[in-house]
C-alpha cells in the first residue's frame, strides 16, 4: 500500500494490489492444501509455495511504477496463490511434527507466535519504512524468503499410501465448504470479520500519508486488535 502511494500517488492502485494478493489465498486455500496432502513430501510443497510468495513481494518491490500495471497484478496474483501455505497450510504439518499429546500445546504456541507476528510486522516494517516503502517491502520479502529456507529443513516425515488408496481429488476442499453447513458458517463468518481488518492497511496508509508521515502506518498497524 505504501509502496503504491510512493509511487503511484494512488491509493486506489494501492487498494487493488492489496486485493489481488490476498483474494487469492481465499480461492487457492483448498487447492493447496489437497496439493499438500498429496504430495509424498509436504515440505517442499510449503517450501516452493512460500519461495513464491516471497518472490512476488520482492519483485513488486523492484518493478512497481517500472513496468505496466497488469504485470504487477499478475505477479501478486501468483504470489496470493502461495499466501495459503504461509498459514493454514504450515499450521496442517503440525500433527505429523510433534506427537499426539504435544499436539494442544503446539498449536496453542502456532496461534500465539503468528499473532505475536502480526502485531510486530508492522511495527518492524514502520521501523524500516523510514527509508523507504521499496526498502520495507523488500525486507518483508526477505522475511518470507528466511521462512522458506526454514521450511526446508523441518522433518516432516513422507507420506505413504497403500496402491489402493485413493487420492481426493482437488476439488475436494471447495466441495467441503459448500457441502458442510459448520464449515461454510466459519467460512462466511471469518470472512465477514475480515472485512473491516482488510480495509484497516488502506485507511491507515491513507490517514498517515495525509499527515506526511507514510511510516506512522505500521505504527497504526501495531496497534490494531489481533483475531486467532
């Protein structure tokens, strides 16, 4: 967002690169998760995915107000396609990484530790946004890059199946959400919720900028509430 009105001078192409990253982790969510759980080593999967994700950032960082806007549409389109393994998807290999009963206290520590995360992100981005929303975005890039190097050497053990076990195909997730009334009610509520934090980055952006203070946005940013 940042990077746009620095050099765009546009909030409304700022709102639509925001978009077309995150829209995307909706859609693809189920495809990569399926991906994951068909692959006989998840790992590389999650490790290619977030590579992806942190390749995109850095080349919006390199290329925005260079080249033509649908090229940097396109680029976030696919790094929004790897968003979901930087999530949901790392969260799934928790129970083939720890055992049974450490399982509630893992994922208690995966909840605190990406709220921790994203309460600090901001505030670290606010930090070294003072030189710049290239540099800023260039060091979230980094960030994500450090994850995926960190991805690849978790031993998350190989999947195997008997000959006769059937893969689910990769509709399977989406035919869950529609299928599943509990599902798609924390689908649709999630989302719902979503709306007023998706909104939060633009309007703060918007708000600091108008104050000549564009890196008070992750400060704004720090302070928003946090929902697990």
């Amino acid at each position: 967002m940042l990077l746009a009105l620095e050099r765009m001078n546009s909030a409304a192409v700022g709102g639509l690169l925001v978009a077309v990253l995150l829209v995307p982790q909706v859609v693809a969510a189920p495809a990569i998760g399926l991906l994951t759980d068909r692959a006989r080593q998840p790992r590389w999967v999650l490790t290619i995915s977030v590579a992806g994700f942190a390749a995109s950032l850095a080349a919006v960082a390199i290329m925005l107000g260079r080249v033509p806007l649908p090229v940097i549409v396109a680029i976030l389109l696919v790094g929004g396609c790897c968003g979901p393994s930087l999530t949901g998807g790392l969260t799934s290999q928790l129970p083939r990484l720890v055992s049974e009963s450490s399982l509630p206290r893992a994922f208690g520590a995966d909840s605190l530790t990406y709220n921790v995360s994203g309460i600090a992100g901001p505030a670290v981005a606010a930090v070294i946004g003072v030189a710049g929303a290239g540099t800023a975005t260039i060091a979230l890039a980094a960030a994500a890059a450090a994850g995926a190097l960190l991805l690849g050497t978790l031993p998350i053990p190989l999947q195997r199946r008997s000959p006769d076990q059937q893969r689910p195909p990769l509709t399977g997730g989406f035919r869950a959400l529609l299928t599943d009334r509990v599902l798609g009610a924390v689908m649709a509520s999630s989302t719902i919720g979503q709306l007023g934090l998706g909104a939060l980055p633009i309007v703060a952006a918007v708000l600091a900028s108008r104050q000549h203070q564009p890196a008070a946005t992750g400060w704004l940013m720090t302070n928003r509430p946090q929902l697990s």
